[in-house]
C-alpha cells in the first residue's frame, strides 16, 4: 500500500505541471491583460483631465518598461520557468491590482475560506448519510416522495441561484438575515466570545444552506441508491432469511458497503476547504478566497489566479488521494497493488 500511496504522490508532479502550463499559457493570450488594463486606465485619467490619449502616445521604450513590469516581455516557456522557481521558493508574485504578495492575499482570507468548507463537510455528511439511510430504510414512503421532491429541487438549483433567492426572502423581505459579509462592522466591538460565535453563525445560515445545497443532494440520493443496491444483495437477504432482523442487518452488512461511493466523494469536497465557492462569496460578499479569485479574474490579475489555481489543484490532488484511503478503510476488499 505504502508503495502505491507513493506512485500517486509522485504523479502529483506532473499533473500539477501539466495544469500550471495550460492556464499559464493561456492567461498570456487572453485579450485584456494587465497591460492593457494599466494603458485603459492611463487613458481614462487623461479624459478626465481634458487630453486625449492612445497607444501611439507611449514611447516604444515606456511599452518596454510597462511590459517588463508586468512579465510580458519574455517568451512563454520561459516566464513559466520564472515562475516555477519562484514557486519553488515560496513566492507566488505580487498583484497587479492590489500590489501586495500574492501569498500575503491567500493567507489573509483563507481562514474564511476553511471556516465554510469545514462547516460545509460537516453539513453534507452529518446530514445527507443520516437521510439517505432514512430514505432509503422507508422507501416509497410519503417521507421518501415528499424528501425526493425537496432534494430534486434542491439540485436542480445552482448554489448562487439559491443564494440570491435566500437574500431576498429572508434578508431583504423578513430582514431575518444579515445581508452578507463574513461578520458586521460592529464584531470589533462585541465584548464576550459566545457574541462573537452568535454573530460569526448569524451571517453563516444563509451561505451554508447555498453552498450545502448542490454536495447535499448528491450525497443524500448516493447514500440512498447505493445502500437500496446492497440491502437487494444476496448476502444481506441470505442474512434476513436466516433470522437476522432487517435494522441489525442493515447497519452490520449493507451499510459499510454503501458507504464506498460516499467515501469515494471525499475528494472533491477537501478543495472547498481551501478555496471556496467564487459565485456564492460574491452574492454574499464573503471576503474570502473564493471572492478573491472572482475578482482576480475581472481584474486580470493574473499572479493572483495563478496563486490560488496552485493551491486549489494541489489540495484536489491531495484530495483524491485521502479518497482512496478512506475507501480502503470502508472497504475491505480493496487490496492496492505493489
């Protein structure tokens, strides 16, 4: 096992390389890049000022210099080279909006970030693997049919959709809810612990239930197929008919089982630990990397995509790694090669 575990670490390396090169090479050819935004906003500082201004009104040698200053006077491969030492290094570069270090950014708003994606594990898993034992234990019932019809729904809905949707109802009409943010301006000033707690939960009902809803559905109907699936195997019947009540059965034989495709889900749900969702942090205006990186992408700030695509990728990769250990701890029968 320890020999597997370490070939899927070293395939890391290239994925990671592979993912880096095409969205690097990309942000390179994309129109309106950081060079052109700087000569934009140069230009509309010179209407404002009375004059007129265009591309031909900067010298061959001021495009240079703005050229080198944003890393645009290299080749492809070779800004890539640059940048993957710098890496290497730990420097993910400075802003071209914000000015600061690109790691100076994340860090600043990753707490947020993890905060929900912790939150949001707990959510999906404490809540849908529950349910979908229930749905699945009482299928084709009236709490089966009416549950399916709130979980299809559910699903149907993007997350943002959901969270405009819950601002306006609950924040805006019933003013329930704060209107977004991670705190208020007031969080400064709350004097106990158990306030701060009450304010931080306060602002996090409304994007949780957004964020939860799409992993929820998912995870609920996969608990509930895949345990349906066992529960009609023969070795859960042969158990049944040789007197083993069906709820001793269920939770000794079908369950562990069922619980593989769950499992197998872990991955993908490790990166919103670190990264977000960009749209629901953008309705709810959570400043966290999420909204970030929808800012970054406005803005063309290219260091910052580049700076959070790096730790996005390397935790999905992460992830899917846990995936197959957790899998190996539900199931058994999984017997990784040498």
């Amino acid at each position: 096992m320890l020999a597997y575990f370490i070939r899927r670490l070293l395939l890391v390396i290239p994925t990671f390389i592979g993912i880096t090169v095409l969205v690097f090479t990309i942000t390179r050819f994309v129109p309106g890049g950081p060079m052109e935004r700087a000569i934009a906003e140069m230009q509309q500082m010179s209407l404002s000022q009375g004059s007129s201004m265009s591309n031909n009104s900067l010298s061959e040698e001021q495009l240079a210099e703005l050229s080198a200053f944003y890393g645009m006077d290299k080749p492809v491969w070779q800004a890539y080279v640059d940048w993957m030492g710098k890496l290497l290094q730990g420097d993910l570069g400075a802003s071209t909006f914000y000015q600061d270090p690109v790691l100076d950014l994340i860090l600043d708003r990753l707490p947020v970030s993890t905060f929900y994606g912790v939150c949001l594990f707990l959510i999906s898993y404490g809540v849908s693997i529950p349910l979908g034992i229930a749905k699945a234990r009482y299928h084709g019932s009236w709490f089966d049919n009416l549950s399916s019809i709130a979980i299809f729904v559910g699903f149907a809905l993007p997350g943002f959709v959901v969270g405009i949707l819950l601002l306006t109802v609950f924040s805006f009409q019933l003013e329930w809810f704060p209107f977004g943010g991670f705190v208020s301006d007031e969080f400064e000033d709350l004097e106990t612990l158990s306030e701060q707690i009450y304010e931080i939960l306060w602002h996090a009902v409304l994007p949780l239930m957004a964020y939860a809803i799409g992993d929820f559905a998912i995870l609920t109907m996969t608990m509930k197929n895949s345990l349906m699936e066992n529960l009609s195997a023969d070795y859960v019947r042969t158990a049944i008919a040789k007197g083993l009540p069906f709820d001793k059965a269920l939770k000794q034989h079908a369950l562990r089982n069922s619980l593989i495709p769950i499992a197998s889900h872990f991955g993908a749900v490790v990166s919103v630990f670190f990264a977000g969702s960009f749209l629901i942090e953008a309705v709810f205006n959570i400043d966290g990397i999420g909204l970030l990186g929808y800012d970054a992408i406005l803005q063309r700030d290219y260091p910052v995509v580049m700076g959070i695509l790096v730790m996005t990728s390397i935790a999905m990769m992460i992830g899917n790694i846990l995936s197959d250990i957790c899998v190996a701890l539900v199931d058994p029968r999984v017997k990784f090669g040498k």
